[in-house]
C-alpha cells in the first residue's frame, strides 16, 4: 500500500514550517513512518537549484522550469521512493505553490502550468493540503522578524495578495483536497485543528 501524501501551502511567514515539523512528530507517536521534505529542493540537485530559484535573477520562463526541473528530481530520488515503501510524506510547498507564486503572482497562464505539470508528475497530486492563511501584512511582520528575505520574500504586499488569490483558485478547483487555516490563530488552536484533522483519515 502507498504511504499519503500531504502539503503544506500558504504565503512566506504563514506559519506552513512551525507546524509541518510537529504534524511529523504526530505521526511518528502514532508510529506512522514519515519522510519530511521541502520544495523547492529535497533532494540534492534540486536544492542546488533551490539556491539559484532563491537568489539569483532569471527571467518567469526560466524561473518556472527550473521549479518543475527540481520537482522532477525530487519526485524520483526523494517522494516516489518513499510513498512506495510505504511511508507518508509531508512536503512543504508542491504544484500548488507554482500554481500560486509563479501563475497568480508573477502571470504564467494557468494553461502552462497545468502542461508542466501533467508532464512532470501525471497522476500524482497530494491526498491532503494544509493552506495557511494570514493577511500579506502580516506575513510580512513576521518575515522581517525571523530572517533575512530572499527574492520572493523580497516582493511587496500585492505581489502576496494575487499568490493568495492564485491559492484560493486552487481550493475551489479541489475544496476536497484542502483544510484552509486561519494562519493568525494560535499555535495551540492550530495543532488541535490539525489533530483533529488527522484523525478523520488516519
Ligand atoms: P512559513 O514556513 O509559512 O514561511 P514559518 O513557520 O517559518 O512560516 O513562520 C514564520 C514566523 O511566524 C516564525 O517566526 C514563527 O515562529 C511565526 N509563527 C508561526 N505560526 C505562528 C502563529 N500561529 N502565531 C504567531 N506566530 C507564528
Ligand atoms: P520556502 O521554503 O517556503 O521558503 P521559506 O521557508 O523561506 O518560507 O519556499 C521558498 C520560496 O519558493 C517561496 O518564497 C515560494 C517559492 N516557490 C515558488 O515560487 N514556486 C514553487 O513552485 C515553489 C515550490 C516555491
């Protein structure tokens, strides 16, 4: 039996990471195996390529094959492998996030990116997906406290509004998929949301 696999999505600072690492200790007190990965990156290429994403300029074209270049060799080193011994996967970041950033917030076509991605991963998208809600501004608080941004962390607050507004396309295209999450409560609702969650499928 395949193992699941569940992504966690939102704009930088949401809160998607804080909870990813204790959705995996809940997982591992239940005995449930778990494999924890990141995009972009997660294998070695693709988190060479995450450096290149991450800081250096490049145009949207190259910007959007280098994300599914990475996914490519991240799905074959790192989650099909996984998935196949059985273990679950909890990802931060996948397609949904190219879907957000790459179509709502920088224009690809929706079309593009739906070709990409019917070539790069046919027939495999996550059993469930966490999205992280908080108001850009916010989000933004919170990056300038915790680290230095890099070259998505540097856009502005409208740039962050069209990526959740690219999110919110998502969801209503799949409202199976995704448990959205008000990111702005806190940490302990948020883990009694998610346990709850968890124990409606597992
Ligand atoms: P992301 O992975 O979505 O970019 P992080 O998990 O790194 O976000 O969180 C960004 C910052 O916000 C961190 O400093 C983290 O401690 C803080 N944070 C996360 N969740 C909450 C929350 N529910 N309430 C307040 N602060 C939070
Ligand atoms: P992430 O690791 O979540 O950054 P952080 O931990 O600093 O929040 O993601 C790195 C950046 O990559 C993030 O700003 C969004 C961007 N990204 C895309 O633009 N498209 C994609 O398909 C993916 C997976 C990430």
């Amino acid at each position: 039996m395949r193992g699941r696999f569940i992504t966690f999505e939102g704009i930088d600072g949401a809160g998607k990471s804080t909870h990813l690492d204790w959705f995996g200790e809940q997982l591992k007190s239940r005995s449930i195996p778990v494999v924890c990965t990141r995009e972009p990156g997660g294998s070695d290429l693709a988190e060479q390529v995450r450096e290149l994403l991450l800081h250096r300029p490049m145009s949207l074209e190259t910007e959007l094959l280098l994300v599914f270049a990475a996914r490519r060799d991240h799905l074959e080193r790192t989650i099909r492998p996984a998935l196949v011994r059985g273990q679950w996967v909890l990802c931060d970041r996948f397609t949904d996030s190219t879907y957000a950033y790459q179509g709502g917030g920088r224009g690809a076509p929706t079309e593009q990116i739906a070709t990409l991605e019917s070539w790069v991963h046919p027939g495999l998208k996550p059993d469930r997906t966490y999205l992280f809600h908080v108001d850009p501004a916010i989000a933004a608080a919170r990056r300038t406290q915790a680290r230095a941004a890099d070259r998505f962390e540097s856009e502005d607050d409208a740039f962050f509004g069209r990526v959740a507004a690219g999110y919110a396309r998502r969801v209503a295209a799949d409202p199976d998929r995704f448990v959205v999450i008000d990111g702005t409560m806190s940490v302990v609702a948020i883990r009694e949301l998610l346990e709850k969650d968890l124990a409606s499928y597992c």
